[in-house]
C-alpha cells in the first residue's frame, strides 16, 4: 500500500516545466531525482535561478523555484525546490464541475421584457 502524499517519479520521467513569468514557455525536462521539497532535472535549455515555474504531474500540480542550473555537456541540471503543491486535481475539478451543475443560472431578462 502506497503511504507517500505526493507522487513519487522515477529518474527519466519526462515531465514539462511552464515558467510563470511566461506561460506561454513550456521546457521539456527529465526527471534526475526528487526528495521531499524538490526536484533535479535535466534539460536542453537553461532555467535562470529565481525564477517560478509550475510543473503539472498526474493528479498533482507543484508550484516550485529554480535554485541552481549548471551547464553539463551539451545539456543543463537544474535544482527546484517546491514551494506549494496541490494534489487531488481530479477530485477538484468534479466539485468544481458539480458546483457550477447545481448552481442557479442567473436571468437574463429577454428583449420583450425590457
């Protein structure tokens, strides 16, 4: 029986990185390892340290900052330490879809009745 909160990755899971200075950036990286409050990864561009990025796995969205990333060979790691994650997405996003379900849709009056 699995007791872990969070997902646990494999090294060589690829995974895909959205700095959140820029959403419209997304950077492919691969799993290296990963503890408890962060990350290693490696990639083909640099992340500059400081910056946020979001990083949605599964049923879980971790929100993390870049520490530390190093150019080794033609490739770069990267250090991110988690900051917030959010697991149970699935699960939220029903609530939420329910919610607005049941939820009275206001009247808009029609042209007759103005």
């Amino acid at each position: 029986m699995e007791r872990r909160k969070h997902a646990r990755l494999r090294p060589s899971d690829a995974i895909s990185v959205t700095i959140l200075s820029d959403e419209s950036v997304c950077v492919e990286a691969t799993v290296i390892d990963q503890s408890a409050r962060g990350l290693g990864l490696r990639l083909r561009a640099p992340l500059i340290p400081g910056t946020p990025v979001k990083i949605e796995l599964g049923d879980e969205l971790l929100l993390a900052e870049v520490t530390h990333c190093v150019r080794q060979g033609g490739e770069f790691r990267a250090g991110l330490v988690v900051k917030h994650s959010l697991s149970g997405l699935a699960d939220l996003h029903r609530l939420n879809r329910a919610l607005h379900e049941t939820s009275p849709q206001p009247k808009v009056p029609s042209i007759m009745e103005r």
